[in-house]
C-alpha cells in the first residue's frame, strides 16, 4: 500500500514491545511481525546461541534479511510493526564486542527499510520484575539472552546510537500498555 510505513520496535526483553507491536497493529489496521514469525531460520536459534560473536552475528543477520523480506510483501497491506528488526542484531552484537568490519556486511536496504524506531525502555528493576512475572520467559531464554542482562546498558547506549535522526524513545516505567501506545501514536502521528 502506497504510503504504508515499517516501524521497527526494538529494546530490550520485557520492554513492552511484543504488548506495543500487538496493540498498535490492531488499533491502527497494520501488521504485528516477529523477527523469528515464519522466519525459516528460527529452528537453528539455539545452535548458534553460544557461538562466537562474529558467528552469532551472520545467523541474526540472515534473520534479519528474511524479516526485511517479510515485512516488504506485508508492507503491501499497510503498515508494519516489527517486533526486533536489524537494529537488535546490530545493538546486540556491538554491546557483546563484535568487531566493526562485521557490520559492513549489513545491506544498506535492510537499515533503509525502518521509516522509524521506536525503542522502547523501562528500569532494571522493572524489567527484571516483568521478565519474572512471564513463567515461560527465562526457560525460553537462550545464553545470549541471559547474558544480555550483564550488558543491558551497553545494549541501550547502541540502540541510541544506531539512527537517532529516525528513532523516537519511550520509556515504558509505571504506563500501561494502552498508555505506551497511545504515546507512540502521537510521537509517529499515527
């Protein structure tokens, strides 16, 4: 659809962006996308889980090229929230030390396609309150996922570093979900 925009939410786990995504898509008419929805790469997640960085970092990437493909045919229909786009794969990989000549391996239309990020944020404490209040959420956390609590600020500090000329940041302390999504539609005039 002429006009349809690809919003990118990224953060970190138990942010609010899957309840943002979700919310967003249906009360606007778009489409919530996951990064690892219908993505034929997903049932090999958790062998590269412990892998080096560098390696660690292709398997995201061709993560993150099948995500850009799904969200170009959806975007056809009208706009599309993705849930972790590139810019995780790049924050991630950055804050766990992956060398910047790596980096030169993303294709420029997959950092182009993201009309606007959306980062989503909230306190440690908080975040690690939500994570626990999810039963299944650190059984199906893999390694880097853990890890990623070691390195959370250094994650958030990449995130904003990444595209700031596009990227809209909103901390989702003590808001509920209705509150955080009516927030960001004012911030994307949506």
């Amino acid at each position: 659809m002429e006009g349809s925009r690809v919003f990118a939410l990224e953060g970190l786990d138990g942010v609010g962006k899957t309840t943002a995504g979700e919310i967003l898509a249906d009360q606007t008419g778009g489409v919530y996308l996951y990064c690892m929805d219908r993505n034929k790469m997903r049932p090999y997640r958790k062998m590269f889980d412990t892998a080096p960085v560098a390696l660690r970092f292709l398997y995201y990437l061709t993560v993150a090229f099948n995500t850009y493909k799904e969200a170009e045919r959806l975007r056809q229909s009208g706009n599309v929230f993705v849930d972790r786009a590139i810019a995780s794969t790049i924050a991630y990989h950055r804050a766990f030390g992956l060398e910047e000549s790596w980096l030169h391996l993303v294709p420029d239309c997959i950092l182009d396609q993201i009309d606007t990020m959306i980062l989503l944020t909230v306190n440690e404490g908080e975040r690690e309150k939500r994570l626990g209040n999810r039963s299944e959420s650190f059984g199906n956390m893999t390694f880097s996922d853990l890890a990623s609590f070691d390195v959370a600020q250094s994650i958030d500090r990449e995130y904003r570093l990444l595209c700031p000329e596009k990227t809209i940041i909103v901390c989702t302390d003590n808001k509920s979900p209705q509150s955080v999504v009516n927030e960001i539609r004012r911030e994307i005039n949506l």
